[in-house]
C-alpha cells in the first residue's frame, strides 16, 4: 500500500490509459490510495479527447491498444505541442525492448515494464512532485 498523501502535499492529476480494465483500475486505486485524483481512459483516442479538455500532471500510458495506441497518441502530443506541456508521460509496457529507441525519440524519458511493481509506481509519484516542487533554473 503507498504511503498517505502528506498534508499540505502538492495533489497530482494522473490520466491513466489502458485498455484492460483490471490494470487501469488498479493503477488508479494505487494512485488514489496515494492522495492523487485519477482519470481512466479506455484507449489512446479517449486519452487524446480527454487531453483536450483537462489538464494532467502525469499521464501512465500503455502502447498496445485497440483504436489508438500509444505510439500514436505519443505523435498526435507531439503534433499539438500546445495540448498538455509540462506533462510527464510514463509509458507502461511489456514491449519495452522493441520501443526504446522510438520512445526516446517521441520524448519519453520514463518507461516502465510490466508486470508494474507498485513500489515503482510509489517512487514515479515521489519524483514527479520533486520535480514539480523544486525551482526551475532560468532560461
């Protein structure tokens, strides 16, 4: 179980993209359980609508979806620049060799394999608020 969300704690806002409901709603429990709010997306063409309409700190994305997946809605970000900047994108994947390369080069720094151990889910959510928390150096 994650630790509780520390009082006074930046809240995150997680999108959570797969098309497996089981795996979707537990990666939604983990998350919430964390103090974190979660929106289930059924596949990347919900995910792609939804980001048009809400803001997310981190979006947890699978690759291999029906409709649209993750690949595709990595390009369609990448294409819409103006759609969710700042947002983390972590890829959730059983393919993780095949797509590395490629995943870099859609600019994904953070890929994790399945089967997810929910401690790396637990130490995602702990960077991802550092990040979030500590100053950013001046351009």
């Amino acid at each position: 179980m994650p630790p509780p969300h520390p009082a006074g704690a930046r809240q995150l806002r997680f999108l959570v993209v797969d098309d497996c409901e089981d795996i979707r709603d537990m990666f939604c429990c983990f998350v919430e359980r964390a103090g974190h709010l979660t929106r289930p997306a059924v596949d990347g063409l919900d995910a792609v609508e939804t980001l048009q309409q809400e803001s997310f700190d981190v979006m947890l994305l699978d690759l291999n979806m029906p409709r649209m997946g993750g690949v595709e809605v990595l390009q369609w970000l990448r294409a819409h620049p103006d759609v969710a900047p700042g947002m983390r994108v972590v890829v959730v994947t059983a393919w993780t060799q095949q797509h590395v390369a490629h995943l870099a080069d859609l600019g994904v720094t953070t890929v994790i394999e399945k089967p997810l151990r929910l401690q790396r889910l637990n130490d995602l959510i702990a960077e991802t608020l550092h990040d979030l928390e500590s100053p950013q150096p001046i351009r």
